[in-house]
C-alpha cells in the first residue's frame, strides 16, 4: 500500500472520530439543558440533531478534502504527474 493511501485511510479514521464526538457533545450539551431547565429529552435530541448534521458536514468536507489529495497521488493515466510522498506530507503541513 502506498504511503499517501495509508496516510488517508487514518485521517479517515480521525474524521470518524471526529464526527462521533460531534454528535456525542451535542447530546450532552442538550442533556445539560434539560438537565438545568428542568424538561425530559427535548433538548437532547436537538442537540443530538445538530450534533449529526455537523457531523454529516464535517465527514462530507473531510471526504472531498481526502479524495482530492488521493486524486493527485493515484496513477495519472495520462492526466498529469502524481505527486510523491514528501508533497503529500507538505500537503498535509499546510493544512493546518
């Protein structure tokens, strides 16, 4: 496997964490809500709503971004120069 696939894979792995973490705030921050207000499950499941709908845009945006990246490091056939392993990696610095 190459290098700049494996790379991906765990930032995938990340984004997975990621996402699961988003919608796990969510649900406790509208626990807290509820918890402070005094109500039953209302504002947890709002919560947990934005929660996954954030989750969903990140996962989306993360998944574009990671395509992209493998788009320029995959055999060209005929469509350009892929880039090596130190450009993914400087790729990756500049993100951030």
């Amino acid at each position: 496997m190459h290098r700049a696939e494996f790379s991906a894979g765990l930032k995938m792995l990340g984004l997975a964490g990621e996402v699961i973490g988003q919608v796990i705030a969510g649900g406790g921050i509208g626990w807290l809500i509820d918890w402070w207000l005094g109500q039953e499950y209302v504002w947890v499941t709002v919560g947990a709503g934005v929660g996954v709908l954030t989750g969903l845009v990140t996962l989306v945006r993360g998944a574009w971004k990671l395509n992209s990246m493998l788009e320029r490091t995959a055999p060209t056939r005929g469509r350009g120069t892929p880039l090596t392993d130190d450009d993914f990696q400087e790729q990756d610095d500049n993100d951030d």
